[in-house]
C-alpha cells in the first residue's frame, strides 16, 4: 500500500507504464489500458484494476477491508470481461483502440454510474464467510474500539485418513499484531526491539527520557 501526494497519479503512472507496469486489468475505456505488458513476470499491476480506493483499514497481516468506487459506463450494465478471450482478439482491440486515438476519433460521452463496492482480506476465514459476515464496518470497529470478532464457519479436515465435517469458531478480525509494536493511538507502529519501546520497572514509558536527552533543557 503506497500513499502518493500528487496532482495526476495517472500522468504520472503514464510515464511509467511502458517500463513498469501491467495494466491490462483495466477497463478499455481508460487512459492508461495496455496489453502490451500483460501477464510478463515482473511488472506491477494494479489490484484494484483502475477503481479509487475510498478507505482503508488495515488490521494485520493479510487482514484488511478496502472501499472502492467503481465507475461504470451505463450502457456496460451486466457485462464482465473475462480472461477467455483470445489473444488475437486482444491485439485487435488494442491496435483499434491505437488507431482510434491516431485519427482523433473520441467515444461519446455515456453517463456514469457508481457503486461503492468492498475488497477485503481475512486470513484464515473461508470466502464465503468473510464476503457475509466482515463487512468494512466491522474492520473499523475492530481497529477504533479494541475489539476481537469471532466467526462461524464449517470446513472439511481430514483425521486419520478419514474426512469429517468440522464446525470452527474463531477470532476472524482482531487488531493485535504481534509481528509490530502497537502504540498507544491504536494505529501507528514500530518494529519490535525499537529502543523507544522499552519500558522501565515504574511503568513508565521512557519516550520523555529519550526526547529529553535528545532536546535537553
């Protein structure tokens, strides 16, 4: 997860493209579409295929709830691309859209419709739980007010050679990473073994003797 200040991220992604970049996952209709890099090992791809990420709440590890918004034309209602094209139908479409943009021609402009939809993470919890029961709610309240939120799901396991239907609860969500330190604020971190984690045998946190002896009085 990248955080960039700046006015255009897609003119700068622009320059970038061509040498760095996969973006074949996104809509034909965007600027920044090419096939020209697709599935080359190597290249960074965008996993929210072109849509604005909204908000995120990163919990852990392999735990977090992304909100997008997604931008469709309104003549594409119920219509999905798939990876069963072929390639000559790719290229065919790339070079149209290149010789399209060659002569100057412009699509019309279509309305636009918009939906906020969520992508999330949940280690260890089966997908169809987690897209039922960890909404992006529950992610905040987990990060904001402490809490642990435990699921419900049904797996198959196999026991000495021998398959059974197993019923699990367990925590689903919880903001207690033990791979960072956790300050007090809930939300900022240090790596374990950080000097400024230590904490005397009075209990207190020796933040105000490492600020003092840096900025003395």
């Amino acid at each position: 997860m990248f955080q960039v200040q700046t006015h255009d991220i897609y003119k700068d992604m622009e320059e970038l493209r061509d040498s760095n970049l996969d973006t074949s996952n996104y809509p034909r209709t965007h600027p920044l579409w090419s096939v020209q890099n697709k599935k080359i090992p190597g290249f960074f791809k965008d996993e929210c295929a072109g849509k604005l990420i909204m908000e995120f709440i990163g919990l852990r590890s392999k735990s977090y709830s992304l909100l997008l918004l997604d931008e469709k034309d309104s003549d594409e209602e119920g219509e999905k691309e798939t990876d069963s094209e072929t390639d000559e139908e790719t290229d065919e479409a790339a070079d149209e859209n290149i010789n399209r943009t060659a002569r100057g021609e412009t699509d019309e402009p279509t309305a636009k419709r918009q939906r906020i939809e969520q992508k999330l993470a949940a280690a260890g919890v089966r997908n169809s739980v987690a897209e039922k029961q960890l909404k992006h709610e529950r992610y905040r309240e987990v990060l904001f007010e402490g809490k642990h939120l435990t699921v419900k799901q049904n797996n198959i396991q196999s026991f000495d050679h021998k398959l059974y239907n197993v019923a699990q609860t367990k925590v689903g969500l919880s903001a207690v990473d033990d791979k960072r330190f956790i300050l007090d604020d809930g939300v900022s971190t240090r790596p374990h073994g950080h000097v400024r984690n230590e904490i005397d045998s009075t209990g207190h946190n020796l933040d105000l003797l490492y600020s003092f002896l840096a900025d003395p009085l």
